[in-house]
C-alpha cells in the first residue's frame, strides 16, 4: 500500500523501547535496594560497642569493668558540655527616642506640639477638602503661626487657583508650589539637576525667603502637615533643594539654616469624609467598586462638562453617564456593556494626571479681596495651567457600595428541608383524618 503523503508518525512506542525501559528500571531499583540493605549493616555494626576481650585473656573481669567505666566518663563529659554551652547573646532593638523616625504615619497634632510653625500642605485640585476645620481650630487655641502650601498647581487652571488663593489669603498667608516629583529618565546624572530646577522655580524659594524673614534670630522648628494625596513629602523635598540639601536626614530634624529646622517626617490629618482625594489615595480598595465612584462622581459634575472631557455624545445625565462611557471606551462583555471596565479606565485617568479635576469655588472674588502678588506669578509662571478641567460642584462623594449577600447550599439545604417536612406533615395529617373517618 502506498504511503500516504505527510502522514504524521505514530505516537505508539516499538515493544523493544518499551522492554528495555522496564529492564533499566529493575536494574535501578535493584541497585537501590542493594545500598540500602549495605548501609544498614554498617549502622548495625556500629550500634555494637561493647568491648571485646577473650576468654583466655588474665583478669578479664577488671579489664571489662574499666572500660564500661571510660564509656559512663565520656557520657558524662557530654552531659557537661552541652550544659555549659556559650551563650549566644542577642542585641535587642531598643526603641529610638523619636517617635517620628519609627512611625510610618505621625498625627498633625503630634507635629503641633513639636514644631513652632506649621506649613500646612494644600491640594489645589480640592482645596475644601484638604482644609480641615476642626483642626483650624487647634491650630489656633495653640496660638502657633501656619502658612498655606497651595501645592499641585500645574493641574489646575490659573482661574480657579487665583480664586481658592483669594479665600485662603483670609486665614493666613499663602504660597504657590510646583513640589518637585520623581522623575524617571535614563541618565541618573540629569535627575538632580532637574529636581534643582524645579525646586529653584516651583515657588520654594520665596517661601524659604519668607521663613528666613519672619525668624531671622530665633530657632524655630518647621513641621509640614496635610491630609493624603496632597504631596507633603514633594513639598519637603521642594524646601530641601532650595536650601542646597539632598534630603532628610534620619533624625528628628534637618537644618535648613541656621536657625530654621525642619522636622525629618511630616503629620496626616485624619478625617471620615469621603471626597475625591481620599478616594484617590485609597484607590486599590475603589478599583474593586468602579461603577459605584462613577455613579458619585457623575452627581457631581455638569452634563456639558462631562461631554466635553470624555469626547461623549448626548445621553441622559447622570443616569446615563456609565452606559455612555462603556460605547466610548468600547468596553462590552459579549453583547452587553462592561460598566466596571469603563469605570476602571475613568479612576487611571484620574491617577494619572490625564483627567484634570478642580473643585469649584463658590464665592466670587471682589474688589477688596487680595489678588496673587505679581512676583509670586513670576517665580511659577513655568508650572502655570491655562487650560481648562472636570469641574466639581462639591469635593464630597456619595458613594454607596452595596455588597449583596449571597446564599450558601447549607441555607437553600435547610430550606428544602423544611418545605419537604411541612409536605410530609400535611399528607401526614390528611391520611390520619381518613382513618378517623
């Protein structure tokens, strides 16, 4: 018969490899069994240690009884040895005087009480949020002087932070701040002289101008505080470069000057509110519930703004905003559309700085109210944002994560249970009252 063209080889192994596996494989297990059984022998030969001595021999009694003797004199010698071992002793880590250096996270009101001025760290993108109340209010039964970081303002458009800037200017002093970030690249040599640039002309120093002016003879200690996501370390970075440090030292403080020192870790403050920030900086946890911000966030925000950042076409507002964002994104599973997909790719967005957002300021500005100084404009005017952003009413979100409870088969078990007595009973019943009858 002819062979037919390309046919593959069979798979089937020829009875000669076959056989001679099996012959290689007795062959080992045979060798193994062989070593076994000599090693044992061995270990038995040597269990054996009683003393051998003929019969013959003269005095052979007192000759056994001084070798058992030697044999109890090392035993006991072992027993002694292991006793009086060396000790091995270990340091203990001794906790450090400072707190600070331990904790990852410091309260701002441990800062507080350590520090003589307070530089509190605020987000440009939502400035009612990152300004606290309640702790306003500490700060001023303290009677300790602050100063306002409005920091992050290369993301906000130059409107809105002139306007947060006439609000904040009520409470207390302010000052713009590009904080210096990590910046990736190839060439390790250019990442210094960048983070100097930036630190030069990012609004540090005039605020270290300022520092230096308002304590010129007094030592005063710097503590740095702010809510998460706000760049409290940039912004201590920011300060170091522009008094010519490369960065913390592990202490309690590093000297700025003469008489400044800034205190090594910076203060959180801890709030319940759930906002845009926090959602942000807990965004592993928010990424598991997408639909959930979105739905918050589209409560928020104005259908033409929405339309005009997402590139989206008429829809119903809010209602409407996942659907219309699933075809924008082209996110479907099957013939239905992924609402979590398109809301994941709304929250990378956000923490990628590609989706700029501002919380909106309510109050107008007037003509008594004071504008941004001319040379404060000029030290920042490189970082400036000129465009535009996702404007939110309010920096609150109502996020509602309902977590649905699932059955278990133990329950719908006990379930079936239950209705199949409740059915036995009644037949139970029905046949008792015929035999009555």
């Amino acid at each position: 018969m002819v062979k037919a063209f390309n046919k593959k080889e069979s798979k089937r192994m020829t009875c000669h490899k076959k056989y001679k596996i099996r012959r290689k494989v007795r062959e080992h297990n045979r060798k193994l069994a062989k070593k076994i059984k000599s090693s044992s022998n061995k270990k038995k030969k040597n269990a054996t240690n009683a003393p051998n001595c003929p019969n013959t021999a003269p005095f052979k009694e007192d000759i056994l009884l001084d070798i058992l003797k030697q044999q109890e004199n090392l035993v006991a010698e072992k027993k002694l040895r292991k006793k009086h071992q060396p000790k091995i002793v270990m340091k203990e880590n001794k906790p450090s005087t400072t707190s600070i250096v331990s904790q990852k996270k410091v309260s701002a009101n441990a800062i507080l009480s350590k520090s003589d001025v307070l530089l509190w760290v605020v987000d440009a993108r939502s400035v009612p949020e990152s300004v606290d109340e309640s702790f306003l209010a500490t700060i001023k039964e303290s009677e300790k002087k602050f100063v306002f970081v409005l920091n992050k303002i290369d993301l906000v458009p130059c409107s809105e932070l002139k306007s947060w800037y006439t609000q904040l200017i009520k409470i207390g002093p302010v000052f713009l701040v590009k904080s210096t970030q990590i910046i990736l690249s190839q060439s390790e040599q250019i990442i210094p002289a960048v983070k100097q640039t930036i630190a030069r002309h990012g609004g540090g120093k005039g605020l270290i101008g300022y520092l230096k002016s308002s304590f010129p003879e007094a030592l005063t200690r710097i503590g740095v505080v702010g809510k998460d996501q706000v760049g409290k370390k940039c912004v201590m970075s920011t300060l170091l470069k522009a008094c010519g440090r490369t960065k913390t030292k592990q202490a309690t403080e590093t000297k700025l000057n003469e008489n400044l020192r800034l205190l090594s870790s910076p203060g959180t403050i801890e709030t319940e509110t759930i906002g845009i920030l926090s959602v942000l900086s807990n965004l592993s946890r928010y990424m598991n519930y997408p639909v959930e911000v979105v739905k918050g966030l589209s409560e928020v925000i104005e259908k033409e703004d929405a339309m005009h950042h997402f590139t989206l076409p008429d829809y119903n507002h809010p209602e409407g905003l996942l659907a219309a964002l699933a075809t924008r994104y082209n996110t479907f599973f099957g013939s239905n559309p992924d609402y979590e997909a398109a809301g994941r790719i709304v929250l990378k967005r956000l923490r990628d700085h590609t989706l700029k957002f501002v919380v909106k300021c309510t109050t107008k500005a007037t003509r008594t109210s004071k504008c941004v100084p001319q040379s404060m404009l000029d030290e920042v005017e490189a970082f400036l944002f000129e465009g535009d952003a996702l404007t939110l009413a309010t920096y609150q979100l109502n996020i509602v994560i309902e977590k649905a409870e699932k059955k278990s088969k133990h329950t719908e078990m006990e379930c079936e249970d239950d209705s199949d007595e409740e059915g036995s009973e009644e037949e139970f019943s029905e046949d008792d009252s015929d035999e009555m009858c």
